[in-house]
C-alpha cells in the first residue's frame, strides 16, 4: 500500500523555486516562474508522480486526506492567489489596463516577485513534509461499526454541537467550544451526504436543519470564510455519490461566492457591527447590496481579490522591515507559542495572545497602533520572520509533517478514514486549511490533539470502535 519515496522525485518539487532564483535579475520573469511553479507542485503531487496515493479508496473518497485537501486550500491561498496583486501593480483594474500611461512600481514588483518566491518554496516544503511522512499501516488496530456509520455520525452532530455551548459558557475554556462547533459541522455535514442517498427522511430533516443553522452562523459572522467552507465541504462530502451534480453545482456556487461574498460582508460589517440595526436587518441590507451589480460592488470584488484574497501585500511589509530594521526573531516566537498553550483558567494573568502577535505587526509598521484592526501574519509570514529562507522551509516542512501524522493517527486511532480523517481530522484540525500566527496555531493544534485522545477512549467505551 505505501511505497518508499525517490530522493530525486521530492527534489523535483524544488526546480520552480532554484529557477525563480536564477532568474530574480527579471523580477517579473522570476515572478511568474516562481507562480507557475506550485501548479507544476500541484501536478506532480496530485497525480502522484512524486509518490502514490494511497489506493484503499478513489480518489473520491479520499479527498480529505492532507496531500489534497489541505495542500489545495493551504498551498492554493497562500501561493496562487497573489496573481490578482500583481496584475494591480501592472496597472489593471477589473482585469483591463487601466490606462496606458502607467508607471510600474519597481520597488513592489521586487517585492512581490521576493515574496512569491518564499512561497513556492513553502509550497516544496509543505508536500515535502506531507508525502515523507505519508505512511499508512497496511492493517488498521481498531476497527468502527461501518454498518452502523451514517448513525454515528449523526449522533455526534446531535452531541457535539451542545458541548461547544457549554464550554462557550466556560470562563478560559472557549477555545474547546470552536472545536466541538466545527466537529458538529462536519459530523451534521458528513451524516448528511450519508443520509441523503439512503434516503433516511428524518435524518435528512434534522441534518438539513443543523446544516441551515450553521450556515446562518457564518452568514451573520461577518467573515467570508465560514461561508465559503460551509458550502465548499458539503460538496466535497457529496461529491463521491454524485459527482456530475457537484461539479455542476458546487463549483458555479463558490465562485459565485467569491464575486458577491466581499460586497455582503463589507455592507454587513459596517451596519451590523456598528450596532445601528440587528443581524437579520444587516444580513438583509447585505444581502441586497451583494445582489445588486454596481459599480461600487465591482470596485469591492477587486479590492478583495487585490487585497483580502491573497496576503501577500502584508508579507511584502514584513519583508521589507525584517531583517533590515528589526532582526530576525529567532526561536522567540515558538517560545510565544508554548506558552500561549497554557489556558488562561490554569493562569488568569496568562499574556494576552493576541496581543503578543500583534506587537510584531506594530513593530513592522503594517498597520498603525492606533487602529483597532487586527492583522495577524500568516504562517509562512512567521516563518520568514524567524529566519528567512531556513524558517520558511523548516516551519512549512514541519507544517506539512505534522498535518499528515495526525491524520494518519486519527486513522489509526478511529478505524480508518471515515471517522478518522473525514470526521475527526476534518472536524478538529481545520486550522491546518488556512494556517495561522505560530500561537494560534500551537495551541489549536496542541489542545485538538489533547480531545482526540479523549475522544478515542470514549468511542472505545461506548463500543463503536473495536480493537481488531
């Protein structure tokens, strides 16, 4: 089932990035080299010329595992969407030259084509640390009640989504209620896609009403993100039982998402958050505002795809301040991270976490500190600041690792990859999707790995997973 991986295969995934450098006197060659070369990663990866994938399943039904799933959201944000800020900077606007008497900022060209190349090379590192980790066992050492799956799996939506209430109510413990939020979403999600082709009515019902409840949640965050996975992980579970309906369906409605999204959020933050009107009368305006075609929604949609999309304009302030005013920060922000893992129940005068990332936000002048906007840095931001090129390769190698290990014991631990990867991995580590600042990121990952050992011991005790 596994196959050891050729050296001269996963050395392969590096030939974008060594080129990108050759050519870095062109910054504009070196750009798009650098670019193109994580859909050259993609291909190599996802037909698995660098090493198999795994053929327990199709390819279906295993689109949750690491080397897709997160490598495309993960790798395919971070890498791929910084094209619309160049097209910005050579003078575009709505995808059409904004005038011919354009000036090209040298100086933000060198520094795209700079940041660009860090993420190619976070991408090799990233599926170099998936697919040498990559090793499922042959046999599994526990086994779940398949038969009885879709029932599991509804049952742990119908509990899970009270816990997150309860810990939500728990001073110092709120972080464990995003956790069984998301397992409830993925479980009510996944018992969904199961219940809709064996056409269990009252199932469908309740799964439908917890699916509608949760959507409702990300449409009145305010943030574009929840939406887009909450549509985009119910297709993907979908997908395997009927996959034209999907790609005719699912794939129109995120992109379709992705033009109206920046529109609804801006008119519902400004009118929600405000505190002028409720949540239904700011979903509604908001609404309104995303459905109706004018010029400022244009001027929105490419604002988002310029600036929001991708983040590679706040990278480009990091790399201009480290290391030549502020030095690079060494092993300080792991030792931020650790600490964060502590929760403020155990200690009450805990720093605050976001206000330690913050300070290196300040500190680069990517924003002011008199303005109450947060923006955290990225992981490959992170990365960078703890050592350059070496940061970013042992931070993205070790990103990549640690994603595909716990998936792989989630496997092990929950008798393969319904509820191991698709459920708990899914549910519990979609931090691993998006990627955060170090701590966030440590501790989210450290305290979800802590519940999933609670979890298997208890899946143990109520008999639905067996030693074999």
């Amino acid at each position: 089932m596994n196959k050891q991986i050729k050296i001269e295969r996963l050395l392969a995934l590096y030939i974008p990035w060594v080129i990108s450098l050759l050519f870095r006197s062109d910054q504009l060659l070196s750009y798009f080299i650098a670019w193109l070369g994580s859909f050259y990663i993609f291909s190599l990866t996802l037909t698995g010329w660098v090493k198999p994938l795994l053929n327990d399943r199709s390819f279906s039904e295993q689109l949750m595992r690491p080397i897709l799933l997160v490598q495309i959201i993960f790798a395919g944000y971070m890498c791929c969407t910084s094209i619309f800020y160049m097209l910005n900077i050579l003078g575009y606007e709505n995808f059409h030259k904004a005038s011919f008497f354009f000036l090209l900022d040298i100086d933000k060209l060198t520094l795209i084509a700079q940041c660009q190349r860090y993420y190619c090379l976070g991408h090799a590192a990233l599926v170099s640390g998936i697919l040498i980790v990559m090793r499922y066992p042959d046999r599994q050492k526990f086994e779940a009640d398949i038969e009885n799956i879709a029932g599991i799996l509804f049952v742990s939506a119908l509990i899970t989504l009270p816990l997150s209430i309860i810990f939500l109510k728990v001073p110092g413990l709120s972080q464990f209620s995003n956790q069984f939020s998301s397992l409830s979403f993925i479980a009510g999600t996944l018992a969904l896609a199961f219940a809709i082709p064996q056409k269990k009515l009252w199932n469908i019902i309740i799964c439908v009403i917890l699916y509608i409840s949760n959507f409702y949640s990300a449409l009145t965050s305010g943030f574009k993100e929840p939406i887009i996975i909450s549509v985009m992980v119910l297709g993907i579970f979908l997908y395997p039982s009927y996959k034209k309906v999907v790609l005719l369906t699912f794939i129109p409605a995120i992109l379709l998402l992705f033009l109206l999204l920046p529109t609804y959020a801006r008119v519902f933050r400004a009118n929600a958050w405000s505190g002028d009107v409720n949540t239904d009368e700011a979903t509604q305006l908001a609404l309104d505002a995303a459905l109706n075609d004018d010029t400022e929604t244009t001027d929105t949609n490419w604002g988002f795809l310029v600036y929001r999309l991708s983040e590679v304009d706040m990278f480009t302030e990091f790399v201009q301040s480290t290391p030549e005013r502020i030095d690079y920060y060494g092993f300080d922000l792991l030792k931020q991270s650790f600490m964060a893992i502590i929760p403020r129940i155990f200690w009450p005068a805990k720093p605050n976490t976001e206000a330690l990332v913050m300070e290196r936000v300040y500190d680069a002048r990517v924003i002011n500190r008199a303005s109450s906007v947060s923006a955290k840095p990225a992981f490959i931001v992170d990365a960078y600041l703890s050592d350059g090129n070496w940061g970013i390769f042992i931070a993205l190698l070790l990103y990549g690792a640690a994603a595909q290990f716990i998936s792989q014991k989630a496997e092990e631990l929950f008798g393969g990859y319904l509820l191991g990867t698709a459920l708990i991995f899914s549910g519990l580590f979609q931090i691993f999707w998006r990627g955060s600042s170090f701590e966030f990121i440590i501790n989210t990952v450290f305290w979800s790995y802590i519940t999933m050992i609670i979890l298997h011991k208890i899946f143990i005790a109520k008999n639905i997973i067996r030693p074999v």
